[in-house]
C-alpha cells in the first residue's frame, strides 16, 4: 500500500479523540509525530496512524490498563460513597 498524508481531521475521525488528547500524546511519546506540510498545515502519515491503532488493540487483547481502570473505579466510588463502599 503506498503511504499518504491524512489530516488532523482525518485522524480525528479514526481515533476517537480529540485535538488536544491527540497533541497530548504526541508529547508524551504514544502517538505519530505530524509531518509538517507548510507554515500553518500538518499532516500525519495513515499508515503510522493505523499501526498505532492496531497497537492499541493489540494492548487491549493483552488486558493493559485493566488493573489501572478498576483502582480508578474504586477510587471514584470511594470518593463520592466513602471508603466503606
């Protein structure tokens, strides 16, 4: 399959996530890097796209972040009922 560029909207669309939670984690590492096209025009490569997209599946068939969400639920339902709850 030849690469090509898809735009921030495009990625949007594949993603599910927002601008911001996108830009977030191109700083942190866990997503494609933009290819800057022009002064004010980046693009993302789909295929890098798709490959993070499969990796996220991938980690989810392997179960990462199961045990991270239950503390979360826990800590939530804490916070609002108690710690008896």
């Amino acid at each position: 399959m030849a690469d090509r560029f898809i735009t921030m909207e495009q990625v949007r669309g594949r993603v599910a996530l927002s601008k911001t939670e996108i830009y977030r984690k191109i700083k942190a590492g866990l997503f494609p890097k933009p290819v800057p096209l022009g002064p004010q025009k980046v693009a993302f490569l789909e295929s890098e796209v798709m490959c993070w997209m499969e990796e996220r599946l991938q980690a989810r068939e392997a179960g990462e972040g199961v045990a991270r969400r239950a503390k979360q639920g826990r800590d939530a339902a804490n916070a609002r009922y108690g710690a008896d709850a």
